[in-house]
C-alpha cells in the first residue's frame, strides 16, 4: 500500500533523531501499547480464516534473509509486520534472531492472548549475542527497529531476564470486516482546491484498508456546500472492483460553495443509508459508519441531524482543521467524543488519520434494539462480531439473547467496548441453541455485545440471531432442563413458569411458545410447559416463551433448551456397583466430578486391571459414532495420584503420559482420563494424564442398590 511505504520511511526519518532507549523505556516514550498498537481480543486457530491471513515470512521476502526463528510458527506475521521486519533485516548487517512470536491458540488458555500470539508483535535480539546480549547492544537493536518504522518498540526493564527488543504493530488490514462507510466529504469554498484533494487522497487511504466488496465492506461517498452531490451508492461496489471504486474519487469536481453540514447529515440518513440506495437492512446487523471531513462552521444547525443518524445506528467521525468549531465537531461525533472526534492544523496530517480511523472501524459494533432482531448468516469459525444494543424504552431488567441457527456460538457481553472470550462482565460458552444474558437497565450503563462462530471444523459455518428483549420473568435468562426416561411421555409437564418482575402498570400478557420445537411443546394455563410428544434422544429440543401485551407496550420472554438425554446405568458383572457413560455435554473435570456427585455417585475409580478393560469397552460400545475417544475417571493428583472416591490409590503400573513433561502445568492439579480407542477406530485401554480444564465425557459409578 502507499500509505504503508510513506508511514515506514516517514517514520524512520524522524526517528533518526530520537534518543536511544534505555531498559524500561518504549518509543513512543511514555506511551501504553494498547493506546497504539491495540489489543488482541482472542487467539487465532489453525486453518481459520485469520490464520490463513497470516503471511509465512519465508514466503513472503525469500529464503536469503538474515532473520533466524527460534520456532517455525513465529514465521507467521500480519503483512505490516512482515513488511517491517524486512525493512529491518535490510538495515542491519548482521543477524536477527526471532525469539518469540506468532501461536495458535493453546489447547487450554490460561491467560488472554497477547499481540505476539496473534502475529503481531516479536521478541528480537542479534543472534550472535544469545540470550546475553548487553543493554547497549538491546538498544542499538531498539533504535534499528524505531527506524525501521515498528510503531511500538520497547527495551524491558529487567534484560537480565527478559533479553530482548519488543517490537508491535496496529491492525493494518480489516480483512473480513463487515461495514456500510459514508465519507461525507466539504466542498465549501473555504477549504480550497488543494486541500479538496488532499481529502479526496484520504478517503482513497482509509478505502484500501478494507475487504471491500459486496458481502464485505460496501463504500458510499457524497460531497456538499450549502447543497448535497451523491457521488455514488453502496451498491456500487456491485459493478466495479475495489481499485476502481478508489480511483473514482479522483474524478470529484470541487463545488466551492457554501457550508451546511446539517443539511449533508440529514442527506446522509434520507438518502444514503437506504437499502434503495445499497446499504445494508438493519436486520443483517452491518455496522454503519459515516466519516464527516469539514474545515468551517457550518450555517445550519448540525446537532439534531447528528442525533438522527446516530439513533439510525450510524456512528459518526468528525474531522475538523482550519477554522472548524470544536463544538460542532463534538455534537456531530458519536460518543465517546475524544475518540470519534479530530481537530487537527493541516490537511499534511490526514496521511496519519487514516490508518487510525480505519483501525478503529475495523471493529465497529453494529446496532441493535428490540424492534429488529440481527440475522447473522455464513460466518467462519473465529470470527468475532461485535454489537451495540439500544435498552431505551425497555424495562428495568433486558435480555440479551443469541439463537444459534447454525453450528455454535459463544455469547459475551460488557460494559468495556468489543468484549470477547478474555475480556467480558457475561459470558455464555456452550453448545446451547440459545443463550442468553440478563442485564441491568436502571442506569446510565453501555452495554456491549459479541458473538463469537465456532466450530472444529474451519470449512463450516455458522448462523445467528441477535434479539435483544425485556426480561419480563424473575429468575435465569434461560434454563436448560434434562428430562429422564420417566418423563419422557406426553403429557409430562417439564417446566413451570417463573413469576413475573414488577413492572410501573399491571401487565396482561399473552402467552405463546416459538421455536424451531414449538410443536413438540404445549403451554397449559400459561403456567406449565407440557411434553406433546417423547423427544428424540440426545437431541437438544429448542423452545422459547414469548409474554406480549400490547396495551402497556410490554413484550418479553424466556428460553428453555430440553434434552432428553438420561443414560442407562450398566451394572459391572462382578464388583457390585454400576456406571454411566456420559458423553452427551463433554464437561471439565471439575465439573465432570459435580456431575456425577449430584447423581449420587462419583467419578468412576478402577480397582483392577480387568475393570479397567471392561470399562473400556462399555466406553467404547456406548459412544459409537460419536468420534469420541476419551473420559474422566476420578483420578487426580493432589499432588499424590489418588481417587475421589477414596478408593485404594494404585494406578496398576498403568504408564502415564504427562504433558509438556510438568505433571501440574497450567492447572490445579492433573487429572485422569480413560483412552477407550484411538483417534481413528482401533479400541485401547489406556489411561492419559490431562489438563483439568479439558472438556471431556465422563464415567460415573456407585454401588447398585440393594
């Protein structure tokens, strides 16, 4: 990209006069990484598409290079940073050793990703020096790297220990990022035909950070003095590339007229962010951005028309130089205003606000109320999207809800913007239809909301829908509730409704069910949900509440996710007690052993080798089919290998396999697991030593009854 090469020389000419760094010092000085290279939000997963995104450095210059990998997945790099560590080896005549960089996501997180777990930052040092380099040798290699144009670098503090250069960079590329961007361009007579264009050469630079294309990031753009000139549509994208869409705006004429931002923004919402017109429907959940470039004060008023966008969904940025007034920049700019808003001196200093504002669409939350349910549809496993619910008018209590249609989901929710699986106040991560969140509407709180598509497989993909509703019931959000074989008839109530919260008027509502399984649910005397008809075993039955009353504008409900799903207990032929295969909802350990223990039992302990075989192959014969291969027996170490259940603790000479050769990494202490077959179809009878935290079947046992 242009702007990329002018950022990299730019910033290596004015680095040439900064001082060297000292241990604990960072360049920029004084300055937190968060606030310039970002954050990572989640790990990146083999074969995803943001794994496939990744730029193998080998590939990407040759293999004549003086860049030496301590691991070969630290060759996988964001392009930028590819392109900087080049700019790098091409500087300094001796070798650079990469001592830390890019890894998949763990098969146990213990700790939230970090920039260099997602390719986007490293540990350097020269390899000659080892792991003993010098503090004057660390920052001869810091200042090599500042002027290669690494937006982030950093000498630790202690390089006793921590013997390297820390170098991060910015999310350069949106790449899959969804968005409907406006640019809202002046073209009064007080900003100038040069400066005119100066704007037209920003927008090109903001528009080739994205994956524009239809069913991507679709590019509008508009241009007024005191009239409105569409220059083209959303839709545009449908009949042109990218680079043409980019080169289109080299063809805007200068109107040279008057200012009326007010009017460009009522234009905007009547006339730009219209389906006619190619913007996306709301329901699709596409965030909308417009991007306001002015130099003057406006001679109408802007704020009204400003709330009017931002009520449609639309989150707007102000860009402001020569003259323009700070406090109509800050009416028009979404909140938080210190973010959205940029006053700057010259029209030279866009080059750098491009890169940032693209950064900061790349994630942008998209709308969402309860008068429009998003439908998110065909997402790849390990793409996180982000959503912004509107609470007004909703009632004390709101539920934010994610129905699953295809593949799985993981819900989170905070008062933090773009939360995700390490950083949330809520979250929901498991295989249920339908999750949900309550939350609190009494105060001035934002909330935020993702989704996160999941699947092991990265061909799949995955489908959603986004509600947002008032918790009209006390109690849970959802319920998730197992019917035994017992109850497993017609005719067998299976839930009873919660009481309803207090609302200001009495409410009157109309109850009904709705779901993908409503059939095989009946609601009686709005109290009790009734089976209509056994369900199909193992299968998790959908079905939701709905409360409406329309004279109070109430509306409302709760969602239940029914499985029938009660294993047989098999009696041991020879030991007195019996067991139970679990393989339906794989749990924890931790939460394997709760499971068992509220069935009466505990997880299963093996007393002899021929118990052990026989388990083994009652494992192996129940879960056919289902490409499972191990469960949790009760065994742990605390920190002696020992039973839950009290049982003699000898492990038979079984051989443990230990991973990463530390029998207590990662968790509280390592637990047992039964292998019943291998990973292809040959049965086994084995026993692994595995992370706790690891998502398993399980084997109850107890005594049989007398």
């Amino acid at each position: 990209m242009r702007f990329l090469a002018a950022t990299i020389v730019a910033t290596a000419l004015l680095a040439t006069m900064a001082s060297a760094l000292s241990p604990g010092q960072t360049s920029p000085s004084n300055t937190d990484e968060a606030d310039v290279s970002g954050v990572a939000v989640d790990y990146i997963d083999i074969g995803s598409a943001a794994y496939e995104a990744l730029n193998n450095f080998d590939t990407f210059v040759g293999t004549s290079h003086g860049i030496v990998f301590d691991k070969e997945s630290h060759k996988l790099m964001t392009q930028y940073m590819a392109q900087l560590l080049q700019a790098l080896d091409n500087a300094i005549g001796e070798d650079i050793a990469v001592v830390r960089g890019f890894q998949s996501r763990p098969q146990v997180p213990t700790s939230a990703p970090s920039l260099l777990d997602v390719g986007r930052a490293l540990r350097l040092r020269y390899k000659a020096d080892g792991s003993a380099s010098s503090d004057a040798r660390l920052s001869t290699l810091a200042q090599a790297c500042i002027n290669a144009g690494f937006d982030f670098v950093a000498v630790p503090a202690d390089t006793t220990t921590d013997n390297y250069v820390y170098v991060s960079t910015p999310k350069m590329d949106c790449g899959d990022a969804v968005a409907d961007l406006l640019f809202i361009l002046d073209g009064s007579g007080s900003v100038g035909s040069g400066n005119f264009q100066t704007m037209l050469n920003f927008a090109q630079e903001v528009v080739s950070f994205f994956d524009v294309a239809p069913d991507k990031t679709r590019v509008a753009a508009m241009v007024y003095d005191s009239s409105n000139y569409r220059k083209f549509d959303f839709d545009y994208i449908q009949s042109v590339s990218k680079q043409q869409l980019i080169n289109y705006f080299d063809t805007f004429a200068y109107p040279d007229g008057g200012t009326e931002t007010g009017s460009a923004l009522s234009f905007a919402l009547s006339s730009m962010f219209v389906t006619s017109r190619g913007a996306r429907d709301l329901s699709e959940g596409v965030p909308r951005v417009a991007i306001v470039i002015t130099d003057g004060k406006s001679g109408d008023d802007v704020s009204a028309p400003a709330q009017a966008l931002r009520d449609a969904g639309v989150t707007l940025y102000a860009v402001g130089i020569s003259g323009a007034d700070v406090s109509e920049l800050n009416q028009i700019a979404s909140p938080p205003v210190e973010d959205n808003v940029v006053f700057i001196d010259t029209f030279s200093e866009f080059s750098a606000l491009a890169s940032k504002i693209s950064r900061a669409n790349c994630d942008q939350p998209a709308s969402v109320s309860s008068d429009i349910d998003i439908e998110v549809n065909n997402t790849s496993p390990g793409d996180i999207r982000y959503y912004r619910p509107d609470l007004d008018g909703l009632t004390e209590s709101v539920l934010i809800v994610v129905e699953t249609t295809g593949g799985a989901t993981d819900l989170y929710v905070s008062t933090n913007p773009n939360p995700g699986p390490f950083n949330y106040d809520y979250a929901v991560e498991n295989d249920d239809a339908i999750k949900a969140v309550l939350v609190d509407n009494t105060g001035n709180e934002d909330y935020y909301v993702s989704v996160r598509s999941r699947s092991d497989d990265p061909a799949d993909t995955v489908s959603y829908r986004v509600i947002i509703t008032n918790a009209i019931f006390q109690g849970n959000a959802s319920y998730t509730i197992y019917v035994s074989t017992d109850e497993n008839v017609a005719g067998t109530p299976i839930f009873t409704l919660p009481p309803l919260r207090s609302f200001d008027v009495v409410p009157s509502f109309m109850f009904d069910l709705f779901g993908p399984d409503e059939d095989k649910f009946v609601l009686v005397n709005d109290s009790e949900v009734v089976l209509t008809a056994p369900l199909e075993f193992g299968k998790r039955h959908v079905v939701a509440i709905e409360g409406i009353d329309e004279a109070n504008n109430l509306a409302g409900g709760i969602a239940l996710n029914v499985i029938y799903n009660e294993m047989p207990w098999t009696a041991s032929p020879d030991n007195g007690h019996e067991y139970q295969i679990n393989y339906l909802k794989k749990l924890n350990w931790f939460d394997a052993k709760e499971a068992c223990e509220a069935n009466n039992a505990q997880l299963a302990s093996v007393s002899s080798v021929q118990e052990n075989n026989w388990l083994a192959e009652l494992a192996l014969n129940t879960t056919l089919g289902s490409g499972l291969h191990q469960a949790w027996l009760g065994g742990h170490f605390p920190p002696v290998f020992a039973w839950t259940d009290g049982s003699a603790a000898t492990d038979f000479g079984f051989p443990w396999s230990v991973e990463d050769n530390d029998p207590h990494a990662h968790c509280r202490f390592n637990c047992l697991a039964l292998k019943f077959k291998d990973k292809k179809t040959t049965p086994a009878s084995e026993w692994k030593d595995l992370r706790c935290g690891r998502k398993r079947a399980y084997i109850c046992k107890r005594p049989i009854a007398a």
